[in-house]
C-alpha cells in the first residue's frame, strides 16, 4: 500500500482541482492520499467524491499555519470534524490574516518597480486561502520572474523586501483544536529550509509530552538523508509517529511529485485508529 499524506489543491496553493489531484494520485500508484490544503476543508469533499470512482482512499487533513515565537510553523491535521465550530473559526481568521497583507505585499512590490495589484493576485488563485505562492505567480504572469521559486528567493522569503507578515495560530493551541475537533496532529517538515533551530530537540520533547502531538513528518523533500535519519531516530525514542509525504501542489513545487516520499502503511493505520477513537473523520 502506498500512502501519501500531504498535498495541496488549488484550494490553496496548489494548481489541480481536488478531482484531478485524486486522479493523478491514482495514476501514480497511490492507494491513499490525504488532502491538506492551507488553513481550509474546502477541498476535502469534492476529493472524497472522486476517490469513490477510482477506488483510491482520501484521508481529509488541513495544514494550519502556526508561529512559535514569531516563526512560522506548519502543523498537519487529518481526520479533524470538518464542522467542529471553533476550529473553523480560527481557520478562518488564519484565512482572513492571508487575505489582508496581500494590498500590503502588492505596495511593496510596486514600489520596488515591480508593480501589481491584488486583482492581479486574486487573478491566479482558485480558492478562499490566499498566499505568497499567489503573488509569485501573478508576478510570473507580469514576466517580473521567471518561476515561483525566483519570486520567494529574490522577494518573497520570511524577511524578505516584499514580505509581509500575517496572523498565525500560535502552535500549541494549534495542536489543542486539531484534538478538540478530534483529529490527529503532526507536525510538518520539522527541520526543513533552516526550521530546525527553531524546534529544537528539546521543545519536540515538550511538543510530544505535553501537548500529545501524535506525530512528525520525516520523509519530505525539504529533509536531507541526515536530517531524515535523525528525526526518524528522535520521533521513535519520543513516541511519535514517522509519517511520509510528496507536500504535492501541482506545477507549483518541482521538487514534491506525488508519492516521493510516501507513509509506512502500519502508521497510516494507527493515525486511523486514532481518529476513529477520537471520534473523528478516518
Ligand atoms: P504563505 O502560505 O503565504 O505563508 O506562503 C508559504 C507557502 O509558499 C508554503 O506553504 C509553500 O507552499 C510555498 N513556498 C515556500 N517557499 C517556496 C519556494 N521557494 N518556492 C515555491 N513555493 C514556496
Ligand atoms: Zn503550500
Ligand atoms: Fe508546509
Ligand atoms: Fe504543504
């Protein structure tokens, strides 16, 4: 069984409706993959639909953006209940903060000579979670760079001349509501483009034991084949679950084709008995 449990639709920022995300999933071998679109459920539905037809099983996820001491951390919830109140609520005040800097990273971008406008942005977006990946496609289009990722080197990375920042879950409260909505959450690409100083060791054992994080992303291709082996070794000595993933969104990353790195099938089904004795969504 091959599991793939990280993708992204254009729900977000991904480029493949969840139709035909399900469908390449499927062409490439995989019998499960979960979707996990950028702080929404939007696309999780019309995935479930087309796994139906092709006999290939979705697993619904989000990854919420969060922040630990003002740095931005990526926190994967699957199975959460897609209608549980407060969780939604606080995706979308997540949704909102996207929303709201994108005038602020256009009148950036403008005044450094490269203008655009947020009618340019929303041009290139297909759902309600709006993010850098947006602007640095309209500025594609506009012929400013040639490729999403020039845009984030050049302009667009945390810190950067037309970054601007926006509200983020903060991460403990963040893995709170993915229990409370009765899912299950692991933390994602933990030690990737320079994260890892920001979750030491030390904080992954506060993460594991007081907050009962269930698991981390190992095999992912922001991990080095060191950084994979050490993190394997500190997840299996913390108690917390290995998973594997692609971070699939289409055309928009090169590097994360679906099924690269994929999740050992017995993890996969204890993140399901978790969610089924959580009460959740498996
Ligand atoms: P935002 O959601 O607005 O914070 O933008 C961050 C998202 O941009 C990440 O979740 C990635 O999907 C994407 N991203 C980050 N760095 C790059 C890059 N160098 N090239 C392409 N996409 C990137
Ligand atoms: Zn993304
Ligand atoms: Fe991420
Ligand atoms: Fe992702």
């Amino acid at each position: 069984m091959r599991i793939d449990l990280h993708t992204h639709s254009l729900v977000s920022d991904g480029t493949d409706t969840p139709t035909h995300l399900v469908r390449k999933a499927a062409a490439a071998g995989l019998d499960a993959v979960a979707l996990t679109d950028h702080d929404t459920f939007d696309g999780i539905a019309e995935a479930k639909l087309a796994a139906e037809a092709l006999g290939v099983e979705v697993l619904g996820g989000v990854e919420m953006s969060t922040q630990l001491g003002g740095k931005s951390v990526h926190v994967l919830g699957y199975g959460c209940d897609p209608h549980d109140q407060v969780l939604l609520e606080e995706l979308a005040r997540v949704r909102v903060g996207r929303s709201d800097r994108v005038p602020a990273m256009v009148a950036r971008l403008t005044e450094l000579g490269l203008p655009l406008s947020v009618d340019d942005v929303l041009a290139q977006a297909g759902g309600a979670s709006l993010g850098r990946p947006h602007v640095a496609d309209a500025m594609v289009a506009k012929g400013y760079v040639a490729r999403r990722d020039e845009a984030f080197e050049r302009y667009l990375y945390e810190g950067g001349p037309a970054y601007v920042d926006r509200y983020c879950t903060p991460l403990s409260a963040a893995i709170d509501l993915i229990h409370e909505a009765r899912g299950v959450a692991v933390l994602a690409h933990p030690w990737g483009r320079g994260r890892r100083e920001d979750l030491p060791e030390p904080y992954l054992a506060e993460l594991a034991n007081e907050y009962r994080l269930d698991g981390v992303e190992v095999d992912h291709p922001d991990h080095d084949d060191a950084t994979r082996a050490e993190l394997r070794a500190l997840a299996s000595a913390l108690g917390l679950l290995a998973t594997g993933s692609s971070d699939y969104h289409g055309l928009g990353k090169t590097r994360n084709p679906l099924g690269v790195f994929t999740t050992d099938p017995d993890v996969y089904a204890e993140i399901g008995r978790r969610i089924r004795a959580r009460g959740g969504v498996a």
